[in-house]
C-alpha cells in the first residue's frame, strides 16, 4: 500500500492475532528459533533491519519483534524474507511449522490425537461435528458468536478445523462414527444454500466405508446425550482419551473406567438413534425440503 507516492509499511496494527500464545512452550520456541534464523540471516549478509523492513513491507518495529520471537511471522514474510535474504528455501521451509503456531494448543493436541486414532466416535447436540462441517459452515458459526471474532481470528480458527479434515484421507482409515441430533441439521445455519451443501457434504461423508453417520430423532423422549457432547478416541495399544460436557467435569479422561462410561453412553445413544441407512433417508429428504 502507498500514501502519497510512499509505500506504507506493515505494523502490529495491520497483523492482530499474530502474537505468540506464552502458555504454549512448543509454539514460543517454534517462533523463538524462525526468529532467530531471520536475524542471523540479515546480519550475514550485511542487512540493516529498517532496510530489511523496507525491502519485504514490513516496519522496522516488526522486524524486530518477529525476530524476537513475540510475533508468528505471516507464511508470505518468509517467503519475501528467503528471497531477499538468499536463504535458498530455508526461511521459506519454516512456514510449515510456523502455520501450526497459528492453531490454539488444544486444537493441534486434538489434532494429533485424531491423526493417531484408530476409531473415533462423536455425539453432538448443537452445531454438526466439527470434522463434518463446510469451510462455509464454519465461517457462519464462528461469525454468529459474540463477542465478535476478529478476520483474522476467525481464518485461524477455520484454518485449523479445516487442517483436521485430513482424517478422511488417511491409510489406513480410522473407523469413524458420528452422532447428531435432528436439530443440528434442521438448522439452516449459514443460510439456505450454505445449509444444502452442508447437508450434501454430510450425504458424501456417509458413502465412505469407514464412516457412520446417524442421527438422533427429537421425539426420542429420554436418552443418555441429554448431558452433552461426548467425543472417544481409541489408540492402536488399547489405549483412549474421552470427554463429555455431562461427566468428569467436561475435562478429557484417559482412565479405563471412565472411558467404559462414556462408551456406555455412547453405545446407548447409537442405539437410540435412527440406523445410518434411516438417517441417509432422513438428511435426504431434509436435503430435499431445504
């Protein structure tokens, strides 16, 4: 951008949500180490930082603080930083890395727990499961919540449930199981034609072999979701890690006899539900009402 003939550089003010979460150690010493491989790069070959600045649109206070390791550097800074520094695709190799930084802690710890899972069973009760969702979906969800998410807070969040999408293409595949109930797909979240690729999203989903999608009447009069989400993953040594909004205080669990009652449950309501085939039918002709 320029003013008056002057390019304007960027700022801190141009780049909210960038700042380095200090609770996550991982994430600091990513940033910390990206940092310090841009400092050491500008100061071989001779590179002023103001200059440096100036050469890859940032400000001279920017620079310095993302090679201080106090801001996540943007995949295109390392880009323009490996170019103009002749770091041969060094800088530019970091962006992999640094894009995780940009994920909350909970969601990459997720993220890798559902990488390693050999089944996975989820129970939602008032939005579809996260790794159901559109990318427009998302958007309208996290858009309707209050306070109001920044632009740039809001990309970080679709970004990372996007990146766990990848579970559908892993090999060998995960048995994946899902339970929603009948309002979560009544709702035309988004609005109309959000909601229809939504629903067709969720019908090619369901094609999969590995992938069971049913859904939970609402005239069911009791069932054992009445408490909330519960979510299971199971591991390749036997091992599981479960939550629930209703049990343990919603805090994830790893104890055999705590994930046997969220099994239970989950069990009970998969039981309770429509089958996958009556549920097909059902997100069909919801398909075809919407």
């Amino acid at each position: 951008m320029s003013v008056d003939g002057e390019v304007r550089l960027r700022t801190e003010a141009d780049e909210p949500g960038w700042e380095v979460d200090p609770d996550d150690e991982w994430g600091v010493a990513v940033v910390a180490t990206v940092g310090r491989q841009v400092k050491l790069r500008r100061e071989t070959v001779g590179m002023r930082a103001g200059d440096f600045g100036k050469a890859v649109g940032y400000g001279e206070d920017l620079v310095y603080k993302i090679e201080s390791g106090k801001r996540i550097p943007r995949p295109e800074f390392l880009d323009r930083a490996d170019e103009v520094l002749g770091a041969g695709g060094l800088l530019s190799a970091m962006k992999e890395d640094v894009a995780k930084v940009r994920y909350p802690k909970k969601v990459r710890d997720l993220a890798d727990m559902e990488a390693k899972a050999v089944e996975i069973g989820v129970y939602e009760n008032s939005n579809v499961a996260g790794l159901l969702q559109t990318e427009e979906h998302m958007r309208a969800l996290f858009g309707a919540w209050l306070p109001a998410y920044a632009d740039e807070e809001t990309e970080r969040m679709v970004g990372a449930r996007m990146a766990r999408r990848s579970i559908f293409e892993r090999s060998p595949a995960p048995t994946l199981s899902f339970v929603q109930e009948e309002v979560t797909l009544r709702r035309p979240v988004g609005g109309r034609m959000v909601w229809r690729r939504q629903l067709e999203r969720l019908l090619g989903l369901g094609e999969l072999r590995n992938v069971s999608i049913q859904v939970m009447p609402t005239d069911v009069e009791e069932h054992f979701g009445t408490g909330g989400v519960i979510e299971v993953l199971k591991f390749p040594d036997a091992t599981a890690v479960g939550r629930s909004e209703g049990a343990f205080n919603g805090r994830p669990v790893t104890d055999p006899k705590q994930i046997r009652i969220l099994d239970l449950r989950y069990s009970m309501i998969r039981a309770q539900a429509r089958t996958p085939r009556e549920s097909r039918a059902f997100i069909e002709q919801t398909l075809g009402e919407a």
